[in-house]
C-alpha cells in the first residue's frame, strides 16, 4: 500500500486528550464542537473513549431537517437516541453552512431538557443534566425549533453526536453515535442528492484504521441509486491517487427522499508520511456524472 493512502484529518481533537478517561460525565452537556461538526468533527468519543464512535448496534436520528429550507420558515428539529441497554443519554448538534459559519438560529422550546451553548459564533444544542434521563430505557428524544436564515444563503448541514451512555457515572462503556444530513438552499438548483462527509476524528495515526462516513440524502420522489469514491488533493495540488480513486466506487441504493450511508475504512501504515492534506468525497449518478461533493482538511498524526 502507498505511504500516502492514509493522509487525514487536520484536527484539534488533540487538544481535549487530556480530558480522555479522566474528565467526569458530562450529565448536565457536554463541551461544545463535539457534534461531529466541521472544521475538526470531534464527537462523544474524546471523552466517552472505551469505545469507537458508531461501534454500537444503536443510532442517533435528526429528524424534522427539511429537504429544501424556506428562508425564515421555523422547523422542529428532533434528535433520537436508540440503544438497548442505555440508562442514560446524551447529545449535541448544530446546522452549518459549508464555510463553518451558524446555518439560521435555534430556539429552545424545552427548557428542563435541552440548552444553547455557544462557542464564539457558534451555537449548539445540548442536553441538561434533567435531559440526561437518568434510569431510563430508550429511545430517547429531544426537539428544538430552527429557524432558517431570512435568505436563501447555501446549503445547510445538521450534525449530530449521541451519547448512549451506562449510567455508571463514568465515561467507559458508553455507545457513541453520530449522523449528519442536508437541508438544501431553495437556489433553484436543487440536486438529486446530497452528501456530508463526516470523519471520526482529525488527527488519525499511524497504525490505525481512520474511518469516514458519507451521508447521503435522496431528494428525489422516485428510489434512486448512487454511488461514492473517494481522493486525496495534495498540497502541491496534485491528487492521490494520480488516476482511479482513493475509496471506492462504493454503491448506495436509496428508496424515495430516504437517507443513507457509505463508510470507508482507511489502514494508515506505520510509515505513513506526516502529511496535511484534502479528502475529497463525491457523489456521483449512475453514469458516472457528479451529483454532490463535499471535502475536509486533514493531517497524519504519528
């Protein structure tokens, strides 16, 4: 294998090692930009770290986030937790534009339950301490109202990250999940599907598996398939590799407006070079032609 079929994340997940297996449970929300968001998509894992973020046989579900966003309208959004033997529970979102900044604005219609913390411009949406529903069995959901900016201004994606947690008030053996999905700017140019590349984290190493996950949403009223590759574009410009794809072509087959996934599992070799590069995701129709793309920075840790 190539030294260079591994380059990844360019990622600050670093800078909350510290709190790994050390920090107490965050019961009452968690730190903000763990919602597996860009520019770094931290999630749960950072601290919850006993096990590897979508490992579990649970999920966490956005549901409510509307195809094509009306500018100014206000939407419902909730958030599901599923996992059977959780007694605890937890999660954090945000909508984003693909430039990082806040895609429109939350409201928080359920004040014992769920928050609004916010991180320099950012604002996300969290659990309280209540809303952690300790001793419960799930699923377990939260709503929130959004509304949209007052200006068709880009396509927004909402990510998420769940906590399904033991109730053990530590943070081993808990099930982490995130998920992410689309709601498209009414432009006049809407695509078939949309895509949400979303890492496990940005500073994988060497010796590791880095895994990517591509979200995708059919917006079409009839079943439709896809497929997704992969590529890395070097800071020099040139694309690794030089033809052909990095992952993939990886096939999805979606059922009409239905939501899916890929996920590409990268080995990163021990003498994989210390490089910062760009992943590149596409989606593409079944001729080959482009449907949607979206890309990360990322950097090899050693």
């Amino acid at each position: 294998m190539s030294l260079l079929k591994t380059a990844l994340l360019l990622g600050s997940a670093g800078a909350f090692s510290a709190l790994a297996g050390a920090a107490p449970p965050f019961s009452s929300g968690p730190p903000t930009g763990m919602a597996s968001n860009r520019p770094y998509y931290n999630n749960c894992t950072v601290c919850h770290s006993s096990t590897l973020v979508n490992s579990g046989s649970g999920s966490v579900v956005l549901s409510g986030v509307p195809e094509v966003y009306v500018p100014g309208a206000t939407y419902t959004i909730t958030v599901t937790d599923t996992e059977l033997t959780a007694r605890r529970w937890g999660f954090e979102m945000i909508a984003q534009r693909a430039n990082g900044t806040m895609g429109g604005s939350f409201t928080i219609t359920d004040a014992v339950n769920t928050q609004i913390q916010s991180s320099g411009a950012l604002d996300y949406v969290m659990h309280t301490d209540a809303g952690s529903h300790a001793g419960m069995a799930g699923p377990t959901s939260w709503s929130v109202d959004w509304t949209a900016p007052q200006l068709a201004d880009g396509d927004i994606a909402f990510t998420v990250s769940g906590n399904c947690a033991n109730n053990n008030s530590f943070t081993t053996g808990d099930k982490i999940y995130n998920n992410a999905i689309m709601a498209a700017a009414p432009d006049g140019s809407i695509a078939d599907a949309y895509l949400i590349a979303q890492p496990n984290l940005t500073n994988p190493k060497r010796g590791r598996t880095w895994t990517i996950t591509g979200r995708v949403r059919n917006t079409l009223d009839v079943p439709a398939s896809f497929d997704v590759v992969t590529r890395i574009r070097m800071p020099n410009g040139s694309y690794y590799p030089p033809t052909g794809w990095f992952g993939g072509p990886t096939a999805l087959a979606l059922a009409a407006n239905a939501s899916g996934f890929v996920r590409f599992n990268h080995p990163v070799p021990m003498q994989a070079p210390l490089v910062t590069a760009t992943y590149e995701m596409y989606l593409r129709n079944p001729a080959g032609g482009l449907v949607y793309q979206d890309s990360f920075a990322f950097t090899v840790a050693p």
